[in-house]
C-alpha cells in the first residue's frame, strides 16, 4: 500500500516537525560483550557461539572491560555525564533470533548520559542535538529466510538462524528531542548520524560502516501544529543505514505525517521500514511501550563503577574531535568549508592527511585522492581507504610529478598500474616506460617534425596567432605518446617560431 504524501512545503507550512535518533553502533572489540566468543565477520555460521551467549542453563556471562571503556569513551567525546554506578537490565521478550529470551541491556541505569553533539550543516551553521543517554547492550542473532520471494518470512518455506552475532557489545545513543530545526529536520538529522560516525571513528572502538550494519540509525519522527506545545504521536522508522537514507527517511515521514494529520487521521504508533529503492517507509509492527518489556536489574552481572580517576585519564585520552581537526585541517590546506565538506563525504580526510605525512605536499595529494582516486572507487563501488593503493605510494606519485619525471597524463597512468596490482610507482614507471622525455635533442627534433608538417599553422602563429600553437603541442604529445612536458614543448615551439610567448 502507498502511503498519501503532502508536498514538502505544505506539511511544514502547518506542522512542526520533531525527531528522536537512536544510533546502535557495534563495537570493534574482538570478543563478544558478556563471553570470549570472537567477533570475526564471515565465519561459519553459529561456529562462535558458547553455552553464554546461546543463553543455556547453568552459563554466567562477564561483562567484556574494552566494552565498557569504549562507552565511557564515547560518553565523554558526546559531552556526558558518566554513571558513578550502573547496572545492566534485561529487556525481555521472544524473538527466534535471541536465544536468551531477553537482551542483556541497559534501562534507567544508563552509563552516560545528559550529553550534546554540535553538529555543522552545509551553510555552516552549527545546531547542537542534545543526547540523552547512550548505554550499553548486546547484538541479536540473524535470520535467513529461505523460499520466499521477498527474503522477508512471508512465503518463506523455512528460516535458518545464525547465532554468530548474538552478544557482539552494541553501543545505543539516544538523542532528546530534536525540535526547532524545521524544515531542516532532516538535514539535521542526516548531520547529526555523519558527525556521530566520525566521533566514533576518532575514537577507535568501531569502523562505525553504515554500509557493513555496523552502524544503524532509527528515526523516530512526529509532528504537532505549529504553535502546539504538546508532541505529536511518533513512529519509528527502524535499521535505516545510510546518510542519504537517514535523510530521506526523515523527509518521507514528515510528508506522511501531515497528509495523514491534515486530512483529519491519526497517527498510529508503530514501526516502520525503510525501503531504499523508492525512499519510502511501510508499516512494520504496533510499538510497544517500555512496561512491556518488564525490564528488571540483571542479577547475573556486577553493577558497572567506573574510577573517577580511570573516567578522567579516559577524557585526558581522548582524541581531537573530528570537527575541531577538521576545522584545523581546512585552514592548514588553505580550503573552502565546501571543499572540505566534499573530501569529507568523499571519505577522503584521512587519507589526504596519511599522503601529506607520507611527504606529499597537500594540494598534491588532495588532487589525487580526489580526483583519479576517487573515480576509481565510485566506478568499482568501493571506500577510498579500500583501493589497493597506499598513501605513500600516492606520495610517490606526487612526489615524481613534482619532480618533473612524470606529467600528469603520465602520472595517472602510474596510478592505474598501481591500482591493477603491477607494483609500487617506481616499477610501474620502469615496466610500462612512462617517463617525460626531457631530453632536449629529442624533444629538439620532435618539435622541428611538427613544424615541417604543419606549415600552415606555423605561418599563422608567426603572424601573430599565438593561440594557434596549441595544435602543434598536440601533434608533439602525439609523437611522444603523451611523454613530453607540454610546457617546455610549448616554449620550444614559440622559440623556434621566433615568436613571444
Ligand atoms: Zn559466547
């Protein structure tokens, strides 16, 4: 069934738009978060599990210490206050995928909490989002349904279930209410999930890839005439797992939301899912309340509390935040906010900083990262930072172009060999022969060839057309494939030519 949409305009013309984004993000420690079952991706199914994380009689889980470090951790980036004293909870209910029948997680004992994330949007306006709570908890299992058409359980013949991811430690950030942002709600939105994902990455306890469910983010979203104090009736769209996404999420809902409002309906409180190939969200399940969960203390784990002293050497600890370095960065390199924005979206920050640490100077390695590189990526689908490239032989590169070895024609050629596994810059120059042919004798003759046989044009620039000359560098690139510094080609000419540049 189609949802009825309002059009953009009229739904904020009417309503006030109200959002509430809780992130689950997966932590990158090795073992699980209440036993040593490893957290390696790709392994046989249900081949790391043990009787504590299969929930069997008799089995005590431990809490994972790296786990709770990493909490602490992203508490204090998110600017919160750290629990002197907490406890896990279980939140129970039965699903296939949870073989303990509850999940171990956290309820009004958070481990931090009463936090802020400042947020930057495209015209560099900074909107803070206040964080409510950020806690910690356990991943779920996963299903396969197989036999259906939809891979969805309806029409399955049967469901398979692997209970590898069962206990890997999930991180869940909350945000208060996001309200004032208007009809920027979801670009907000979109900001806040990207800025999260950097502090995440700074801070090392996560590869925080959307893309991998290693991060996902639920929009919760409602609206209430304007001027109305009270919030609207909410839904939930849940697992939406990419920026763009986060987004038009947000965006579809609000749509939604006022057609169903203006034309007098109500809202029903539910989950929903998002569909990425048209933007859309269809109904999921009614949402339960929290009392439903019969949430209790969980009396098989000690309460977590955490030193002071240990919160505060945590702090001192904790890594420039990614908008300060990035703020730094822009007025290092010299760049335009949007600029920086681009090589930020690009995913190509970091490895422009490893390239410049690598010795390449930084407009070099920008221009490559993100132009030949960045290419490269899109059209095999694939991060930057997972081309078969390192920093330093872009460095490299760089470093041969600046030299005068290689033009830029020549130095892309480079790329391309490094990129096809043919070796390291050097070898590919020296196995495919890509070098600027500076010998001047060589060049001499080359440029006394295209002259002879383009006579008509050399009487033009002797004339007067300068402009013109740029046909006979071509027809010198041409006889040197491509292997001669245009501009030293160039001065040759007009030289010979005996005309002025
Ligand atoms: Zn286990």
């Amino acid at each position: 069934m189609t949802s009825e949409l309002l059009s953009y305009e009229d739904a904020l013309a009417s309503y006030d738009p109200v959002m509430g984004l809780e992130v689950h993000v997966e932590l990158g420690t090795r073992t699980k978060m209440f036993c040593g079952c490893s957290t390696e991706l790709g392994a046989e199914p249900n081949s790391q599990t043990c009787p504590t994380c299969l929930g069997l009689p008799g089995s005590l889980p431990v809490v994972n210490a790296i786990g709770v470090e990493s909490a602490v951790k992203i508490g204090l980036a998110l600017n919160c206050e750290i629990a002197e004293w907490c406890r896990f909870a279980r939140k129970n209910y039965f699903y296939p995928d949870m073989p303990k029948n509850f999940q171990t997680s956290q309820y009004d004992e958070p481990i931090a909490f009463n936090g802020y994330l400042d947020v930057q949007l495209e015209d560099g306006e900074i909107f803070r989002v206040e964080i409510e709570r950020a806690h910690m908890e356990e991943d779920t299992g996963k299903s396969t349904h197989v036999g259906g058409a939809t891979g969805r359980i309806h029409g399955a013949s049967h469901s398979l279930l692997d209970y590898n991811r069962a206990g890997i430690p999930l991180i869940e950030i909350v945000t208060k209410p996001i309200e004032g942002a208007g009809e920027r709600a979801p670009e907000v939105a979109k900001a806040y999930v990207a800025e999260l994902r950097e502090v995440i990455k700074a801070l090392n306890v996560s590869e925080a890839r959307m893309d991998k469910g290693q991060m996902r983010c639920d929009v919760n979203l409602s609206l209430r005439p304007h001027g109305v104090e009270k919030f609207g009736t909410r839904s939930e769209t849940k697992n939406v797992n990419s920026l763009r996404s986060v987004e038009r999420a947000a965006r579809f809902e609000i749509q939604r939301h006022a057609a169903v409002l203006s034309s007098g309906g109500t809202i029903v409180q539910e989950t929903r899912h998002f569909h990425e190939d048209d933007g859309s969200t269809t109904s999921g399940r009614i949402k339960d309340n929290a009392e439903d969960y019969r949430y209790f203390p969980e009396p098989d784990l000690v309460p977590v509390a955490p030193a002071r002293a240990w919160v505060e050497e945590l702090r001192s600890g904790l890594p420039e935040m990614p908008r300060v370095r990035r703020n730094r960065l822009r007025e290092e390199w010299g760049v335009s906010e949007h600029d920086m924005q681009s090589m930020l979206n690009a995913g190509a920050v970091d490895p422009i900083v490893a390239t410049i640490e690598a010795g390449a100077d930084a407009a070099g390695a920008r221009k490559w990262w993100m132009g030949e590189l960045a290419r490269n990526a899109n059209e095999q689908g694939v991060a930057l930072d997972e081309l078969p490239v390192t920093p330093a032989q872009v460095a490299r590169v760089v470093a041969l172009v600046s030299e005068g070895s290689l033009n830029d024609k020549l130095a892309r050629q480079v790329i391309e060999g490094v990129l096809a596994g043919e070796g390291d810059p050097d070898a590919v120059v020296e196995k495919r022969g890509l070098k600027v042919v500076s010998d001047e004798g060589a060049l001499g003759s080359a440029v006394d060839e295209a002259i002879a046989s383009n006579a008509a044009i050399a009487d033009k620039i002797r004339g007067g057309k300068v402009a013109a000359v740029g046909a006979l560098v071509g027809a010198v690139m041409k006889t040197t494939r491509g292997q001669a510094d245009a501009a030293r080609v160039k001065e040759l000419i007009l030289e010979r030519l005996g005309v002025e540049g």
